[in-house]
C-alpha cells in the first residue's frame, strides 16, 4: 500500500479523483439535541463551508415524501442553484425485516415510501436514494428476512429506475454491514442501478481491515457517507471482588474527522486505488464531543472538507 502523504495538488494529478464532497442534512436536523437548521440556511451552510453538495434526509423535519409539493421542490432547487449546488443523495430509511404484525403490509409500505424519495431525487435532478437493509429480528430467520429484503430492494430498483434513479445500500443495518454480505446482497439484487453506500465506521468496529475492504467495495460503491469516533471501553463494578469487570461493547463517540480510531486514510485510499470518485457525504449523525452548539457543528463540518482537500481526496 503506497503513502498516502503529500500534497493534495501532487495526488489528484497523480490518481486523478476528485471525489465530490456533501453535506448531509441530518447534521443539523436536531435529533440528538443539536443546534436545528432549516433546509435553506442548512444549504447556505454547506456552500459557504466549502462543499460542492448536500445529502438531504428523506423524512420530516427535511425531505419528507408526505411534504414536498411540485412548488416546494422548484423552491428548493431554485436555493440550491443560488448558492451553487447540487442534491447529490437523498437519505432513505428503511428497515427491510418482516414485521411482527403479519397482516400490516410493511415492506410494501417501504417500497412506496423509496419510490416516493426516487421521484423528489428525480425531480431535484439527484441521481442516488440511499437505503439500509434489514436488522436482525428474534422472530424471523436470518434466510427468511434475506428473501424479502432482495425482492423488496428488487423492486425498490425497478420503481427508482424509472426517474434515473440509483440505489445505495448502506452498509449499517445487520444483515448487510459487512463488507462480503453486502456485496452477496448486491448480487442478489442483481439489477443495475443497485449499488453500495459503504462507509468506514461500520467495517472498523467489525475489524475489518480497511483499506483491503475499501479496495474491494469501490468498483460496486457510489457514496460513501462518513464521521470519525472514539472507543470508550466501559467497566462494572463488581463489589464482591472489589474489582471491575469490562463491559462489551464500547461506548463509541463522534469526534472531528481525523481525531478518532478510525483509518480514514487507509480508508479512502482503499476507494481510490479501487477506483472510487463519487460522493462523500459527512453526517453528525449521534450526539458529538463538544455538544451540539451551531459553533461544534459547524467546526465539524469545516474539519471533514479541511480533512479531504489536505490528503488530496478531493479538490
């Protein structure tokens, strides 16, 4: 594995990518006591921190299918295009495990729901919807929830392939977080405009070796969505051995790109030399070291573009 030190002038010249950088809503959506944007200072926020897109959250309190009228998304393109940038993801959130309640239709629901997100991505001239896959439930087998989960992404990619949409599975919900599943499962979709949205914090707490796992995943991989953190290990005290016992698993933490236990280097020049040079998002996506005042946000925020142009992962 070559040094990923260097200027950033001499590594895009060398390599030649030029990885877009997003900004993903969520951040300062409020979910975790954070300082709460709107959409529009949300876009104006990221213009001026130097990214060249946002991802935007497809629920309420942003993007929400249930919301977004045709006027409304004519009024949000006209703000992107005023401070000069694109919707380049929009977040989906699914969880593609049957339900409990077997007469509730819900992995249909979720369908219509992704179908609802591909038509705004449409319309917002956004050419990616990211979904998740399914986590693990007591009730079901894992083969049982895999069979519905490929017929539903299935059918999520033929309903998104009408708007020139591609779906991004990201590697987060259980039965698609590491690295040879998800590509199993991208197999088994096995439909064109169904791709990976993989990240590096999900595979390094599952010890998977980074830059290997980057490598591999980069040829199938559209977007790449991102965040650093720390591992706190945790104890309980054990009061009949005077003594403390460890705890699993970790506390993990978000910390400024670059500050945490994460590979990020390693990471993303995994996706390069695979050929990588799509999207990548930065999310506050957990409650953060520092809190959630509109001045750490932004100092975050600011760090992860500092962080990308300084290692030539973008321009």
């Amino acid at each position: 594995m070559s040094d990923v030190d260097g200027t950033a002038a001499s590594l895009l010249e060398h390599w030649g990518i030029d990885m877009q950088l997003s900004l993903f809503s969520v951040s300062y959506a409020g979910f975790w006591g954070q300082h709460t944007l709107a959409l529009p200072e949300i876009i104006a926020k990221a213009a001026k921190l130097g990214y060249s897109g946002v991802m935007l959250a497809g629920k309420r309190p942003h993007l929400s299918a249930l919301d977004y009228t045709d006027d409304m998304v004519a009024e949000l393109r006209r703000t992107l295009g005023q401070q000069g940038l694109r919707c380049l993801v929009v977040g989906g959130y699914v969880n593609l495990a049957p339900t409990v309640a077997a007469e509730v239709p819900y992995l249909e629901m979720q369908i219509g729901y992704v179908e609802g997100l591909a038509r705004l991505a449409g319309a917002l001239d956004c050419s990616v919807v990211r979904v998740f896959s399914a986590y693990s439930s007591p009730s079901e087998q894992p083969q049982a929830i895999w069979r519905e989960m490929v017929k539903s992404l299935q059918e999520m990619c033929d309903r998104a392939a009408a708007f020139g949409v591609t779906i991004a599975i990201q590697n987060h919900h259980d039965l698609g977080v590491h690295s040879d599943v998800l590509l199993e499962l991208l197999t088994d979709v096995d439909r064109a405009n169904c791709k990976a949205g993989f990240d590096a914090w999900a595979p390094a707490l599952c010890g998977e070796e980074l830059y290997e796992a980057a490598r591999k995943m980069a040829p199938h991989t559209v977007i790449t969505t991102n965040a650093d953190y720390v591992r706190l290990p945790r104890y309980s005290y054990q009061p009949a051995l005077v003594n403390y016992q460890r705890t699993e698993p970790d506390w993990v933490r978000a910390v400024k790109f670059g500050e945490g236990f994460i590979d990020l280097k390693a990471f993303f020049q995994g996706l390069r030399d695979g050929g990588f040079d799509g999207i990548a998002n930065y999310e506050m996506c957990s409650p953060i070291r520092g809190g959630g005042t509109l001045e750490n946000l932004d100092a975050y925020a600011a760090q992860y573009v500092m962080w990308m142009r300084s290692l030539g992962f973008a321009g």
